[in-house]
C-alpha cells in the first residue's frame, strides 16, 4: 500500500525556515565553537605538539565529506527525517566518545564520527526543500535560512568561551549534544516526511558508482571539484590556524570571539554581493576575479610579513589589523566562490542533480583537509605559513578556474 503525504504541510513557512536554519548550522556550529577550547584540549592531549589539536576541527570536516556521499542516496531511499535522525545520533555518540576522550587519538576519532553523522542535517535538509519547493521559492527559503545560518559562526566562539569559562571545555561536547537533540525533536515532531515511499529508491552500491562514474567523465566537474578543493583548502586552512594566531601572535585571546564575530558578519555579506552581481557578470566571472584577488593580495600580504615592513605596534597595532583584513577576505572569497562552482558543476548533470551534489561536495570536502591540514600543522607563531598556503591554493584555483 502506497504513503500517502498529508495535503498540507504541517509547518507554516516562518517556522519551516528556522528549523532549516537550525540543521544547516550543526556544521559551522560543531566547528567554530571549537575554536576558544583548542589551547586548553593542546595542554591537556597533546603537550608535545599543540599545533595537533587543529585537527580537532579538520578531523569533523574530513568525517563530513565522507558521509556527504552517502548522505543524500540513503535520504532517496529510506526517507529525509530517517536518515537525518540517525545521523543525529551518529553525531551525538561521537559527541559523548569525545566527552570522555582520554587521548587525542580518540578524540579524533570521535570527531570523525560526528562529522559522518553531521553530514545527514547538511545534505538532506536542502533534499527536504526541494521536496517542498522548486524554482524561486525554493531559493528563497534557502537564501532566508543561510541568512539566519550566518549568526551562528558569529555567535559560536563567544559561547564557546562562556561554556569553557563555566563548565570545562569538556562540556562543549554536551552543548552539541543538547543541540542537535532540541533540532532532532523539532524535526521529529512538527515536520512530516516530505518523501512519500513510493518515490523512494533502492540503495544499491552500482547506481552510486555509475553515478560517480558519470560525474567525473565531465571535464568541467573535474575541474569544478579541483577549483573548490582549493577554496576549501584555503578556508579550512585559515580555520585551523586563526585561534592560535589570535592568542599566541597578538595577544588577543580574550577578545577572539568577538572578532571572530565580526570576521563572520562581515563575510556573510558576500552571498548578498554575490546574488545582485552573478545575474550581471555571470559565475565564471565571479569566481575568477574572487580567486585573482586573494591570492594577488595574499601575495603581497606574504611578502609585507616577511619582511617586516609594518610600523612599530607602541601606537596602533597595524601588523594586526593587516592580519584581520586578510581573514575577512579570505572567508569572503569563499562565499564568492563555492557556490558559483557549485552551480557550474551541476548544471551538466540535472538528470542526476542529487547524487552530483553528493559526490561534488563529499570529494571538494576530503581532498580539502588533507591540503589544509599540513598548513594548519606549519603554525610556527607568525602567520606566513598560513597566508602562503591561502596563496598557492588560490592561485592554483584561478588557473583551474579559468579552464572552466
């Protein structure tokens, strides 16, 4: 006997947008409030090598990028609140294995764990929309839901910091495991299934690998994944090594969240510049001149810290605000970039939009952090490694780019 979907939707559309909200930011929610525990998880699990606690952060990507390949296949046959919710709790047992990690290894390995599980609320949620909604109203209520999803990288340090200052940073762990069960129950409880089972599709291991098969036999998804790797890389990168370079080159470790606050608010504009231009000056266009930019400026930045040619810091710390010029422009480079290669990747493959999207995210994803995490681990107490690595890997993207 066939499912049959209630007639109307049980959400009206305020609500059915914060809680898309609310699954996009279990990602950037997992990585930024991180950010202010890494000096004291480097002190505690590795004191020989503090530079490794990055990989606390490049370890749940690297989990994501696995699980955004299968993440959207298994949604196609078992259903979006299925599969969401076991993610959730692949996510959550991750959370409470890095709870009670007594070795960075573990912890690691906890990491990935709840980067598999995460990429369920990533990949499905907009496979849930689009179930929903086509065309410009399904833009619109992601644009609307990415807008509320930008506060929470602004937000995540500063309550990162206040969960270390009164519980430990152990109990950041417990915070993502009380969020993700507050979405979960949100999601269980007022949103039907949006995919009835007689559109469902067997999971079958040779339908993903013709897909795959498929998607990279075309040149210009080939190079679309490579641009985007690059891009990752340098944002990855930058994450990485941004608290370190916070607290141990400037000083700033108190105030870091704030700035990171204001690093995100004002990179957040970029999707709002990229949506009045791209109709204007095309994707292509965008995602060159994003590139050329970064790494000509990265460039330069390189060689101004190199040789020491900013002033003395006795009356305004200019070196610094260099510095927190530079990360702005990096993450606004990427919210120039990604989703322009991302349309550019998929328009080839419409037939196959689903899966594309899965294997284009899951292979940008991992080939990402085994760049960027080097560049993180190069930290040593200046921030030329960093800006060097965000040079090569834009400048490299713009050559791909430009054989798009």
């Amino acid at each position: 006997m066939s499912y049959s979907l209630p007639p109307q939707r049980a959400l009206g559309q305020t609500e059915f947008i914060a809680l898309i909200a609310m699954l996009f930011a279990t990602i950037a929610f997992s990585i930024d409030a991180m950010l202010p525990a890494l000096p004291e998880i480097a002190a505690e699990l590795s004191p020989d090598a503090p530079n490794k606690a990055q990989l606390i952060l490049t370890s749940f990507v690297f989990g994501m990028g696995l699980g955004t390949l299968f993440a959207g296949p298994l949604s196609d046959s078992y259903g979006r609140k299925t599969v969401i919710v076991a993610g959730a709790v692949l996510y959550c047992a991750g959370a409470l294995l890095a709870y009670a990690a007594p070795t960075l290894e573990t912890m690691l390995a906890a990491r990935v764990l709840q980067g598999l599980g995460a990429a369920g609320p990533r990949v499905v949620s907009l496979a849930l929309v689009r179930d929903l909604h086509s065309g410009a109203r399904m833009a619109r209520i992601v644009s609307f839901a990415m807008m509320i999803f930008t506060l929470v990288p602004a937000v995540a340090p500063l309550l990162g910091q206040f969960i270390i200052a009164g519980f430990g940073w152990r109990s950041i762990f417990l915070a993502f495991l009380l969020f993700s069960g507050i979405t979960v129950l949100w999601l269980t409880i007022r949103q039907p299934e949006t995919l009835a089972r007689a559109e469902r599709r067997p999971f079958r291991a040779a339908p993903l690998w013709a897909a795959l098969r498929e998607v990279l036999g075309v040149r210009s998804i080939r190079l679309s994944v490579l641009a985007q790797t690059l891009g990752f890389a340098a944002l990855f990168g930058t994450l990485s090594s941004t608290q370190q370079l916070f607290d141990q080159t400037y000083g700033r470790a108190e105030s870091f969240p704030l700035y990171f606050a204001l690093i995100a608010l004002i990179a957040g504009t970029s999707s709002l510049l990229n949506a009045s231009l791209v109709m204007r000056l095309g994707m292509r266009r965008l995602v060159l001149v994003s590139f050329a930019t970064q790494a000509l400026v990265s460039g330069a930045f390189v060689i101004a810290f190199a040789l020491a040619l900013w002033p003395a810091p006795d009356v305004f710390p200019v070196e610094f605000l260099a510095y927190l010029i530079w990360t702005i422009g990096v993450f606004f480079m990427v919210g120039m970039t990604i989703g322009n290669l991302n349309a550019l990747a998929l328009e080839p493959v419409g037939h196959i939009a689903g899966m594309a999207a899965s294997v284009v995210g899951a292979l940008s994803t991992v080939f990402s952090v085994l760049l960027a995490a080097p560049v993180g681990l190069a930290f040593n107490g200046t921030p030329l490694p960093l800006m060097i690595g965000v040079a090569v890997f834009t400048g490299l993207a713009y050559l791909v780019a430009r054989r798009l």
